[in-house]
C-alpha cells in the first residue's frame, strides 16, 4: 500500500480546480486527508508487528485462525476472509510454516483437501503480540470521545459501503 505522506496544498487544490473545473477540491481534501489517516495507523500497526518480526498480512491469518473452531481453515476461506487471493494467502501461509507459526494438515479421506492449523508456536506468539495490540489501539482510540468514534465508525462504514463508485 502506497502510504501518503504529503497532503495536497491549498494552491495545488486550486490549481487542479483551475485546470479539472468539475473538481469538488473539498471533497477531494476530506478523502486524501481520511486516506492519510488510514496510512498513518497502517504503518503504525506494521511497525508494532515489527517488534515482534511479523508483517500485518500475515498477522492477520494467525488472528483468523485464532478464531476459528480448533484454530483451523481452509487457505481459500482464509483468502476470502482477508480479503486477498489464494496465491497472497499461500505466501503468507509459506512464511508461517516456515517459522513453525502454522502447519498444513492433509484430509486422510480426500488427500487434495487442506488445513491450516495453528500451531502452538504460533498461539504462544499471539500470546505475545495481542496484549501490546490492544493496548495500543485502546490509547490510539482514547484520543477521540467514545461518541466521536461512534461517529468516525458510522461514516466510515458508509464510505465503504460505497467504495465501488471510484470503480
């Protein structure tokens, strides 16, 4: 994800209305301005799963199988549930392996059919990881009033649930 670190100025808004008239530039600013908000905490978030040699993708499959019943999913229903392709899904699931976070479970009766178990390892680095997780997203959030983030929550859903119109 291409984080952005510069916001348009006052004079490039209006430069860009002058040249583009149909530009809303308020509407412009507001959205660059939530998309570098959502960089800011992206990139917080990677350098806290950084202390503890993780990367967000893959920190995302070891809380989904957290959830999971015997801590376990199919790599498609983890693709799917991440939002990514198979192919993203299986790096990640390589590099877990790898570090002995997760392991591949082949069904005995239809041997094509596989798991993706967590691991011991990998609960123990859950373990780890979550407490600093939710104490720094708990301050991160005290920052705004319980109905502030009400509100943050509410908008942003619907932003998203109209997201497709940037097609």
């Amino acid at each position: 994800m291409l984080l952005i670190k510069e916001l348009p100025t006052s004079e490039s808004l209006k430069k860009f209305a002058g040249h583009y008239p149909d530009a809303d530039i308020v509407a412009i600013w507001e959205f660059v301005n939530i998309l570098r908000a959502a960089s800011d905490m992206s990139d917080a978030l990677d350098k806290m799963l950084a202390q503890h040699n993780l990367l967000q993708g893959r920190w995302w499959v070891l809380v989904l199988l957290l959830r999971e019943e015997n801590f376990t999913s199919s790599p498609s229903l983890l693709a799917e549930k991440a939002g990514v392709t198979k192919a993203t899904m299986t790096g990640f699931i390589d590099g877990l392996e790898h570090e002995g976070l997760v392991t591949r479970l082949t069904d005995r009766k239809d041997r094509r059919k596989l798991k993706i178990k967590l691991t011991a390892a990998g609960r123990k680095k859950l373990d780890e990881v979550m407490p600093v997780y939710y104490t720094n997203v708990t301050a991160l959030m005290t920052t705004l009033s319980p109905q502030n983030r009400q509100d943050v929550v509410r908008h942003m859903q619907a932003l998203g649930a109209n997201a497709s119109i940037l097609k």
